[in-house]
C-alpha cells in the first residue's frame, strides 16, 4: 500500500516505534534538475523537484525529535519512461547521452536500488534532510 509522506509519519510517529536506532526512515524520489537549471526536462519539472528538496530538509528538522528520518535521492540522467522512455527508443539519442556523462553512460534505475537501501538502513541512522545526487558526475560542472 502506498502511504503519502504524512500519512507514513503519522505511523512513525506512534509510540513505541522510536525504541531503536531509529524511528523510522522516509526516502523521496528528487532530481539534480531541482539543483540546476535543465531545459530538456521542462519548466514545471524543475520547481517542483526544488520542493522535493526543500520539504525533505523542512521535514529532517520537524521529524528529528522523533527519529524519523527523511533524505532525498537526486537522480541525474538514467533510462527511464520519463519524456516518453525516448533513452530506451533512440540510439542515437542514447549514445550522445552516454558520450557526455563523466562516468561514461546513462544509468539504468537498477542501480538507484544501493542507495536506497543506503538510507533505508541502519547504515544512515545519522543523516536526515540529505540530498544524496547519483548522476555519473554530470554535476560537477563540466557542461554547466
């Protein structure tokens, strides 16, 4: 069943959830399109990925005293159905992309699973109200 992020805290929060190392950790889906500006993505797309972020560091300082913690994954260009799958469709299109990212391809949404067991584990009990980018480095500014 899927739980909106205040219906999930209203869970975490009941007593007796927070008797561990954690009370809990909530993981949202952002983008590096909510750090900088990508055209290809659209307009509406960006802003809204921006409050992804900015509600996830809002909710790591409301939800701490509860031990619910929330962080953010920040995906860069993957293969995905986004834009009609076009990355899955074109070829062409998918070796440019692969060309420019520093860590030589496109990724595929198999490798977001690592990260989010990441935070979804014991292992992050000390962050919250992180955005935790995976792009291949296309960030870092070389085509910025």
């Amino acid at each position: 069943m899927f739980y909106t992020v205040s219906n999930a805290v209203r869970i975490m929060k009941q007593p007796g959830r927070a008797n561990g190392r954690s009370g809990g950790s909530i993981i949202t889906t952002a983008s590096n399109a909510g750090f900088v500006t990508e055209p290809i993505v659209g307009l509406p797309y960006m802003p809204a990925k921006a409050g992804v972020l900015h509600m996830v560091r809002a909710l790591g300082l409301e939800l701490a005293d509860f031990r619910i913690r929330i962080n953010a994954i920040a995906p860069g260009p993957f293969v995905t159905n986004i834009g009609g799958g076009w990355l899955k469709k074109d070829p062409v299109a998918r070796k440019a992309w692969d060309a420019i990212v520093p860590l030589g391809a496109v990724a595929e949404t198999e490798q977001l699973k690592p990260l989010a067991l990441l935070l979804a584990s014991d292992a992050s009990d000390y962050m919250t109200g992180s955005h935790v980018v995976i792009d291949g480095g296309m960030m870092l500014g070389k085509f910025q």
